[in-house]
C-alpha cells in the first residue's frame, strides 16, 4: 500500500487548522504547529512532505520561517505553500519570488485549489 504523504499545517488559529485538518485528513497525514520554532524544531525531528505555511504568525512570521527552511541543508528542497490572508495585487507574485512554492489566498474555501496546489508542490 502507498504510504501516505505527509503534510505539516503552520497556523496559529485553531479554527483554520481545524478547517485544514478536515479537508486533508482523508488524504494525507497531517502534523500541526502553532508557531515557528516549533514548526522548525518538528520538521527538524519529523520530516514531512509539505508545509502549509501561514504568513501572519505570533513570534516569526512565514517568510522568516520559510528562510529558515532554505538555509537548512535536510530541508531546503521541502516543498512549501504560503497560505495567508494577504490577498492584496501583487502578493502572489511576492510570496512566490521570497522561495514560496505556491500561494493560497485565506479563507480557503474551494478545495479543490487546495488540493491541486499541494499535488503540484508533491510531483
């Protein structure tokens, strides 16, 4: 049997992780973090195959955690999404050209671009 993939949800509301987990766990395992260094520290000990990353998080935002990522030589290849509510023109182009894999625009509401997105990052 294929072994499942694993996805890593970095999200400081408990709402939208609840919301995450309910659209994903059918497909994939998923891990959660609230903030950065603990996100960093997990994906240190527990690889996973992907990061949903929230921009907008208490202690370190996404893109200094996504910096963190690249500069780290067991994770720099991991595919990650930014998925914020920073939805303004421009922003896409922004996030994608700061190492971001792909963008989701928050509240995510069509699962459908969220699956997409995470098979495009996953080959």
């Amino acid at each position: 049997m294929d072994q499942r993939k694993k996805v890593a949800v970095v999200e400081d509301n408990p709402d939208n992780r609840l919301l995450v987990r309910a659209m994903l766990e059918d497909s994939y395992d998923i891990t959660e973090y609230e903030n950065g260094p603990d996100a960093l520290a997990g994906l240190r000990a527990e690889k996973a195959d992907l990061v949903l990353l929230d921009i907008s998080l208490p202690v370190m935002d996404g893109t200094a955690i996504l910096m963190e990522i690249r500069r780290d030589e067991a994770l720099r290849l991991l595919p990650v999404i930014a998925v914020t509510a920073h939805a303004m023109s421009g922003d896409r182009e922004r996030y994608l050209s700061a190492g971001f894999d792909d963008y989701l625009s928050k509240p995510l509401v069509d699962e459908n671009l969220l699956f997409n997105a995470i098979r495009a990052c996953l080959g």
